[in-house]
C-alpha cells in the first residue's frame, strides 16, 4: 500500500510518516520546506520538494501513483490566516482542490483530511462540541478547512475517492514548531529552556482541548483502514488554561521565569474543547497519552534537540 503524505516533513506530517513506515507502507513526502525540515523526514521515504499548487505535483502523481493521500500541508496559522486571508485561501483551499482533482484522476482510493476542531466551529454552544455541533468559524483558517471539507464531500459523490476529515483538536508534542494557536507548548518550552520570559495573553484562563501528536498518528492509521466517508473529531474533550500549561511546562524544564501576561489577542476564542466519542464508535479510537505526560515528553524532546 502506497501513501502519500502532504506536509510530511512538518509536526504532524512527519510523526505519521514514520509509524506508517513502520507498519509496512511505502510512503512519499511532499512538502516545500516552509514551515516543514529535512531533519523530520524518515530515511525510508521518498521525499518531494514541491508545492501542493504546483505543476509539478502532476508528477509525483505520475511517479508515485498512491493508492492513499495523507493532506497535511496547509497554511495553518490562524492570526496569520486573519492577517492575509487571500494567501491562506490560495494555499488551504486552492492547493487542497488541485490534490483532490490530481486524486480523483489517479484513482487513489482514500484521503485523509488534517482539518481542524477548534477552528472550524467557532464560538462553541456545547461543550464538548460534537461533529454535529453548527460550525461558524471566525477566522479564513477555519473557513478555509470547512470549504475544504466540502468539496471533500463533492468528489466522494463524483468520483468515489473516500475521504475521512480528522478534526483535530490543539495539537501537541515532538517537533512542534510555533507556529499556529497549538504553538504555545512548544513556545513555552523553547523560551524556558534557553533561559526566556515566555508571554501568557490576556488572563490565561482561555481553554484548549490538547491532544498528544502520538494519539493523532494512531488515529490517522485507524482511519486509512477505515471504510468511513466523513468527519471526526480527533480531541479528548478536556479542556486545559494556559496557565495550567505553563505552570505545567515550568515544572518540567525546571525554569524559574514567572507567569507574566500580556494584553490579550482580538477576537481569540474563550473556550475550545471537543468530543471524541465518535472516533472511538467508528475507529475504536481513543486517545491514550494524559496531558501531564505528553507536556513531560514534549520537554524531553526539546531538552535533547537543544544538546544536538
């Protein structure tokens, strides 16, 4: 079985790479190295340096001729998205519509969409909010992955390629970069580490739903053996401050800056937590790693990259 996964030498991306290698597929990487690194890419891979809008994608296609499609390359910074929608828009929705008609051609049989479960419902009515729940994103990052969602839907019903959209909650762990609204775990451990002043905006009291990357992987791997056309929260419906994650972080790093606060962020949401019970009907899925032992393996991993 052949996969070809977007945005595979990012965060996400890579860490599905490598426990896809390991369970037996072949795997190819495309990505354009601008948030992504060559040092996250498996040996084992065959690694493409292109653009999801490039032409050249038609070649990889051509070479490669995937039977499954991991999408996780995306513009995935939410102010960034705020800032310049016309450039998020080009890369998540425009980019993410030339795979799926590259797709479509080629005849791959299923592809996995990254979209997101804090984004995409916006101001939440429930909490946890299931797949259900009404989805009025507030920013073009959300928009740009509901659109998405449905022209996945689109070329499920004209050209049957499968399709399962993961709705990932605030993604964390190793080889997180910061950048994007989950960035924040691997902000405070940088900056503790190297001795910094870490910054919490406004009150710290805004909560997330964080998910281990190691429990998104499994997820991801569950879902490509899956016959399962649709969505799925990929989260564990516990909702986690920022204060909470510094005071979690300091612990771990042993830092001794201070909780200082800054002016709060415009139009950043109050509370973000999703529910996973669907994932585990479906996928029998369910994340394992608790949250203190997550942040404790995000610190190692970013305590060994600083000694490399």
């Amino acid at each position: 079985m052949k996969l070809l996964v977007t945005g595979g030498a990012g965060f996400i991306g890579s860490n599905i790479v490598d426990a896809a290698i390991l369970s037996g597929y072949k795997v190819a990487v495309v990505d354009d190295l601008s948030t992504g690194y060559r040092e996250n890419l498996h040996p084992a891979a065959v690694f493409y340096h292109v653009d999801i809008n490039s032409p050249q994608m038609r070649e990889v296609f051509e070479k490669e001729r995937p039977d499954c499609i991991a999408h996780h390359a995306a513009q995935m910074d939410v102010r960034h998205s705020v800032a310049d929608p016309a450039n998020d828009a080009n890369i998540n929705i425009l980019g993410s519509i030339r795979l799926l008609q590259l797709a479509a051609e080629f005849k791959v049989k299923k592809l996995l969409f990254a979209s997101t479960g804090g984004a995409i419902y916006g101001e939440q009515e429930v909490y946890p909010a299931p797949e259900n729940h009404p989805c009025n994103p507030v920013s073009p990052y959300g928009i740009s992955k509901l659109t998405v969602e449905k022209y996945l839907y689109f070329y499920y019903l004209n050209y049957g390629l499968g399709y399962t959209c993961l709705r990932y909650a605030n993604v964390y762990g190793p080889r997180q970069n910061p950048h994007g609204e989950a960035g924040v775990v691997a902000i405070f451990c940088q900056k503790m580490l190297g001795g910094g002043q870490p910054l919490i905006f406004g009150d710290g009291k805004q909560t997330r739903d964080y998910v281990y990357v190691e429990d998104v992987v499994s997820a991801n791997l569950a879902a490509l053996k899956s016959d399962y056309n649709g969505v799925l929260n990929i989260g564990t419906a516990r909702e986690t401050d920022v204060n909470q994650i510094f005071q979690t972080v300091k612990k771990f790093t042993g830092s001794a800056c201070s909780q200082t606060h800054a002016p709060a962020k415009p139009g950043e949401q109050r509370r973000s937590v999703i529910d996973p019970g669907k994932a585990k009907e479906i996928l029998n899925w369910q994340p394992q790693i608790v949250l203190e032992e997550g942040l404790q393996k995000t610190v190692e991993f970013f305590k060994k990259k600083r000694l490399v």
